[in-house]
C-alpha cells in the first residue's frame, strides 16, 4: 500500500525542479557567450593598439596608423554576432602613448532583471608609440 502512494512522487520532484535547472542552464550559456565576446574584444583592442603605435606593419591603402587600427580591430572581431562595428573603436593619442577601446553592446538570450538591454562590454589598451625606423616617415 505504501508504494502506491509514492507512484507519483518522482515525477512531481522534476516537475518542481526542472524549471530550476533550466534556467541554471541558460543562464550557464549566457555566461560563456559573454566570456567569450570579451575575449575577442580584449583581442580587438590589442590588435588595434599594436597598428596605432607603430608596431605591426599596415596596409598600404590605410593613410594612417589609426585607420590601420581601426580596420584591424574590426576585422579582428568580424566573427562577434553582431560584428564589432568601426564606431566602437576609440583611439587616443597621448605623449609617447596610444590608447585604444572598443566597446561592444552584447546581446543576452535572456533578460536579466537589472540588464534589460543586454551588457556593455569594453576594453582599454595603452601601448607605447613604435619608434620610426631611420628613413621611415
């Protein structure tokens, strides 16, 4: 008699605990995919300092060290969903330094309360100006 009334109980135990799980899942997901665009855009920003200061050759169809840094970063993260666009990029020269910051609006699958509109990722990436080579201009 006792096992008939516990026919049940297992199905109900995951029928209760079921939604718990999924959303300890999805929001598992969300975590990797926001893990890993700011990686690509911490690439972005790095890729993009190192054509402004000087230290990576540029194309030759970029007129400046800034345009190469910013056609570098943006080809850098072409494969973010949406891809990182040329106005997220920002550089800034200062004396002997350059700075470069890319920010990214990232879309969540799941809205948060308090995140409503997604998460705003940036980073910031200050290298040393390259020094010329003789006879370079």
């Amino acid at each position: 008699m006792r096992a008939t009334h516990r026919r049940g109980a297992a199905a109900t135990e995951l029928a209760l605990f079921l939604p718990f799980l999924a959303l300890l899942f999805f929001v598992a997901v969300d975590y990797a995919r926001a893990f890993r665009a700011a990686q690509v855009i911490d690439g972005c920003a790095r890729t993009g300092a190192l054509y402004a200061s000087g230290a990576a050759g540029r194309d030759p169809d970029a007129a400046t060290p800034e345009q190469a840094a910013v056609q570098a970063a943006v080809a850098q993260g072409a494969d973010l969903s949406p891809p990182l666009q040329p106005g997220n990029v920002t550089i800034t020269t200062g004396t002997g330094t350059v700075t470069v910051t890319v920010s990214y609006q990232f879309a969540m699958a799941t809205g948060y309360v308090g995140s409503p509109n997604g998460l705003t990722i940036s980073r910031a990436v200050t290298m040393p100006i390259a020094p010329k080579p003789p006879g370079a201009r």
